[in-house]
C-alpha cells in the first residue's frame, strides 16, 4: 500500500525531471560555434548544427538552457491580469502585466470576456 504524503510534507517537484529532459533536448543536435564578423562590426559567436541538420526542439532547449542560466532569468514573472497565463520579463520595477494585457484599456481588462492565449511554445 503507498504511503500518503503527510499535511507537512512538500509537494513532489519534478524539476530533477525537467532538467533531465531539457538536458536530453539540447543533446539532440551537436554544435559547433561559427564566428560570424560582419564588415564594421565586433566579431560574435553562434552556434550552429555540426552536420548541417536543424533540429528545431534541441535549438529551443539550448536557448531555454541559456535563458536559465542566465541573469534575465531574475526578472521572469507571472502575469497578473485576469486569466492571463502568460510570462514576461519585467522591465521595471511596476510592470505586473504582459505586453498584451498593458495594451488593453484598463475598463476593459476586468470583463470576463477577454483572455490571453497560452502559446507553449514561447515558453
């Protein structure tokens, strides 16, 4: 029989999970960094695909990985709008709302009828 967890325990957290897989994601497609120095300008490294193939998931996971772990990371909060689902990084210190939800007239952002669209895969 399974034990149930107690009032004090903490809920069970699958951030171990997560990295694991998002570790796996970027795996997918080696890279190799290409210096990029156009004509005028400072010289920038990019990464692209060792063998020429795109895999767009493993780009994605590695630019999650960087965002993680990087200092923009700090400043990734939670909409407060009605039903918003939607992240943003805050630009100063005020911002509670997203983009779109600051773009709506303020009578209009508590009716019941106007809702943010969750895009997965902007996250």
């Amino acid at each position: 029989m399974p034990s149930s967890p107690t009032l004090f325990a903490p809920p069970p957290r699958p951030v171990a999970e997560a990295v694991a897989r998002l570790g796996g994601a970027a795996a997918r497609a080696p890279t190799a960094p290409a210096l990029h120095w156009p004509e005028g300008a400072d010289p920038v490294v990019r990464t692209r695909a060792a063998d020429g193939a795109h895999d767009l998931t493993a780009t994605l996971a590695q630019a999650v990985i960087a965002f993680l772990a990087g200092p923009d990371r700090q400043r990734l909060r939670a909409c407060h709008a009605p039903r918003c689902v939607r992240c943003f990084l805050k630009e100063h210190p005020r911002q509670q709302w997203c983009k779109p939800a600051q773009d709506r007239p303020r009578n209009v952002t508590a009716q019941p009828t106007w809702m943010c669209v969750f895009i997965p895969s902007c996250l």
